[in-house]
C-alpha cells in the first residue's frame, strides 16, 4: 500500500499545475511567445477587417489580441488556461484601455465555443490541430478563416501557405478558409 500512495505522490508532482477544472490533456502546445513581427504578418496573412472577431488559441500573453485590436481595429478573444499569464494579459489590455474590444478567457480551447470567430489564430502542434479540428469545423462559419503558425491542419488545404524569415528562424503560417475545407 505505501508504494501505491508514493506512486500517486510522485505522480501528483509531475502533474501540471492547472486549475482542478482542466486536465493536462488539454494543454495543446508549449509556452512560446510568437514573435510580434509574426504575430503581425499572421493578422495580416488573415485580412483581419475593423470590426472582426479574432479568436487566438492559447493566448499566452496576449500579444495576437493588442495587435488585433490596435493595429486592425479588431474585437479579439483570446483562451488561456495558464491563469498567470490571463492575469498578465488582462493587466496589459486594462493598462493599454482596450477592455471594450479585447477579452481574455481563462479556458480550454478544445471546449469554447468558437461561432463567433471570424479569424482564428493558433500556434499549436500537428497532433493538437488534428484535435482542433472538429471543434473548428463544427463551430466557424464559411468564410471564417484560420492562420496556423509553424504546423499543418492535416486533411485542410490551405488558401496560401508563407514562409517568412525573423533573424535566423524560418517561420511558417498555413492560412486557410472554412468554405474551402469542407
């Protein structure tokens, strides 16, 4: 019995520290900050409109969110279930007076409603996109598009596909549109 409760204290250490209400099944990528000269060439590759819904998946920072807003003119929503850094975003948007137009929520993206996107930009592996994929398919409405940075939707075919270089690291962001995937 004592190495049945060590074994469970072992494995509570290595379990991520989220919030009881998320699973670690539901952290879909690592921690990188994306670059804001990508993040600037992703709202872009997206022909992010004044007025448009921009959802970022994973929203770290916030930094897809403030540049949507401010330099696009744009709402943006962004999902994050590391409640440290929607403590951080939140501080930088309130900071920056954008609480009207820029929302951060602290959730999973595998189970928030998306329908209300008109762009949705992701920074997650092959594998979480392949589980993306169904929520995105159920949720965005034809012409909703979506940008990729680094990593293919399997089974998608992109409208355009961009390479860019940032110093010595090549980038790559897969655009593609909902009309076209179905």
């Amino acid at each position: 019995m004592r190495a049945f409760s060590i074994a469970l204290w072992l494995a509570a250490l290595a379990w991520p520290a989220f919030p009881q209400q998320f699973s670690p099944a539901e952290n879909l990528a690592p921690q990188i900050p994306t670059p804001q000269s990508l993040v600037e060439q992703m709202l872009a590759a997206a022909r992010v409109k004044p007025g448009e819904m921009v959802y970022d998946l994973g929203s770290g920072d916030g930094r897809v969110l403030i540049t949507a807003a401010q330099k696009f003119g744009a709402r943006a929503v962004g999902i994050e279930l590391d409640a440290d850094l929607c403590r951080k975003a939140e501080k930088r948007i309130r900071e920056l007076g954008l609480e009207d137009r820029v929302k951060v929520l602290h959730a999973s993206i595998l189970r928030t409603d998306l329908s209300s996107a008109d762009v949705v930009t992701m920074a997650l592996l092959t594998e979480s996109n392949e589980r993306m994929r169904p929520r995105l398919e159920k949720d965005l409405k034809p012409g909703a598009r979506v940008v990729s940075s680094e990593f293919p939707i399997k089974g998608w075919k992109p409208v355009q596909v961009m390479r860019t270089r940032i110093g010595s690291m090549e980038h790559i962001l897969y655009l593609y549109e909902m009309s076209r995937n179905k």
